[in-house]
C-alpha cells in the first residue's frame, strides 16, 4: 500500500517530523510504501477564481504550476494525510493554497476508497477546529476520513510532552492502517446521502450537457446511481433517498425557471447603500 502525506510547513520541524513517525507506525503494522511531500518543494500558484475548473474542466486552468503532479499523487496512493501547522487558527497559508487547486475535486469527487486523515501542529490553541475543517475536506473530496489529530508543540518540550505526542500519533497510526485494509466502502450516513441527492440534483436541473459537472456524474452514471458507489441500502434510507430526490427537485426545478426567464440572481439583487 501506498500513503502519501502533504505537508503545509515550510520548514522540516514539528508538522515534519509527525508526518513522518505516522508513516514509521503505519509501516510497522504492515507493508506500506510512503512519500512525505513538502508543499514548499513544489510550485503552488494562487487561484485567480475565474472558475474554468468548475465549469468548463480543469485542463483550462490558466494557472500552469505542479498541481496536476500533486493530485497525481494522490491518484496513486491508498491512503492520504494532509498536514498543517495552526497559523492564526487556520491553515497554514501555503496548505489553503494547495486546497485551493483541488476546488474543481469537490465538484467532481473521485477518491472513493482511499483513506484520509490529518495532523494539526500548534503552539497553544486552534487546532481542533482545524482537524475538523481538514475532516469536512477529506469527505468533501470523497476519502474515507479517520478524525486526525492535534498536537502541541510548544517549547522546550519535555520528555513527557514528547512522549503525549507519539501516543497521540500511534493511536491515529492504528485507527489510519485499519481503515485502510478494510475492503468495503463505507455505508453513507443520512447526511452523506442527502449531500449526494442534492448535488446531484442540482446539478442535474440547473445545468446541461455542455457544463463540466454535468458530464462527470452523468459519465459516472450518479444521475441513476443510488450514492456514489455500490451500496445497498435498507428500506428507511431507501425511501429517503426518494424523499429527498423529491424535495430537492422541486427546489432546483424554481431556480432552472428562473434563469429559463432570466430573472435575476440573488446576488445581483444586493445593491450598495446610496448615499442619502
Ligand atoms: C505565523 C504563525 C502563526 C501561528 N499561529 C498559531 C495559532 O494561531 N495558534 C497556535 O496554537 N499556534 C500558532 N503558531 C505556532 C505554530 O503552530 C507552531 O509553532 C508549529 O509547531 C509550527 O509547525 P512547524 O514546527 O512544523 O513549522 C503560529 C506560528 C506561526 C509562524
């Protein structure tokens, strides 16, 4: 098996080194290959928003920089780890960016199967708002996500500090490889079938043929499909699965009108405050 993990620092330190004894563990557990790739290595440029990704195919993207190379990586891996160190509550900067370049994957999910996890590094406080954005991520681009972990780095760090982070470590380690050995997929919550429903439907009776979107689910047969992948669903969620067909279609079918008539769209609606 294959993991590879996407590191938002630019220096080797903390988030480096957690990285890293994560891969240690996972290669103890069983035959794993894995890549540690410092997203400061790589030329990462800054989303200009003209949003030819989403619609019109990410192959249009004026931006010219290693993006593909990356989502290459991930493409061929089992499993994946992002890994960020807490800056001002966030991200780090260069981690946005690179989340940034995959957008057009939250459109067009494609990572079924593989498994996601993540590791927040921080001085003090944050971090676990940022394991769940970065968990929120990982379903968002279709992983089976394993909740990651934060750890606190602050120094000096004593032997018992350094000790809390390598057991922190070691039980994501264990929680990452037993996922990522389980052979099924996942069966979907009631909120995960709502979201493919919606989306679905969405994009199904707002857009057509000629839209990006529109061309990957119907290629990947979703507009027919139960969930994104095989499931078989029991009677209750079955009949939501229908329930929500129902009520999202109605939903979308006003706002298809509404550009067939070419009203306008809510946001052109917002004016700006007039001088009196
Ligand atoms: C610009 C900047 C902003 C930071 N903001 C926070 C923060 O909001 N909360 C926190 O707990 N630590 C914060 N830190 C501390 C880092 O998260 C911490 O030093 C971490 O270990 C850095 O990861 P690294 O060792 O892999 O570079 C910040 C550090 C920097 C450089």
């Amino acid at each position: 098996m294959k993991v590879t993990a996407f590191v938002g620092s630019a220096r080797r330190r903390h988030t480096w080194s957690a990285a890293e004894r994560l891969m240690k563990n996972l290669q103890s557990f069983g035959e794993v290959d894995y890549e540690i790739v410092a997203l400061s290595d790589y030329t990462i440029g800054t989303c200009r928003g003209c949003k030819l990704c989403l619609d019109d195919g990410e192959e249009l993207c004026p931006l010219k920089d290693d993006r593909d190379k990356l989502i290459g990586k991930i493409r061929t891996s089992d499993g994946v780890v992002f890994a960020s160190p807490n800056y001002s509550f966030n991200v780090s900067g260069l981690m946005k960016v690179f989340l940034d370049r995959l957008g057009f994957l939250f459109h067009r999910p494609e990572f079924f199967g593989k498994t996601f996890t993540n590791i927040v590094v921080q001085g003090v406080y944050g971090g676990a708002r940022i394991n769940r954005y970065f968990d929120f991520i990982g379903k968002g681009l279709g992983f089976e996500v394993v909740h990651g972990c934060c750890l606190n780095s602050m120094e000096p760090m004593t032997d018992k500090d350094q000790e809390k982070c390598s057991r922190t470590i070691y039980k994501l380690s264990r929680r990452f490889y037993s996922s990522m050995i389980r052979k099924e997929y996942r069966v979907p919550t009631l909120f995960d079938l709502m979201v493919f429903r919606m989306a679905r439907t969405s994009i199904f009776r707002v857009l057509d043929e000629s839209r990006r979107d529109y061309q990957y689910y119907h290629r990947k047969g979703w507009f027919r499909t139960d969930y994104y992948y095989p499931v078989r669903f029991g009677f209750f969620k079955k009949g939501a699965g229908w329930v929500f067909d129902y009520i999202f279609s109605r939903g979308f079918a006003k706002k298809r009108e509404r550009r067939r008539k070419k009203e306008p769209e809510w946001s052109s609606l917002i004016t700006s405050p007039q001088p009196p």
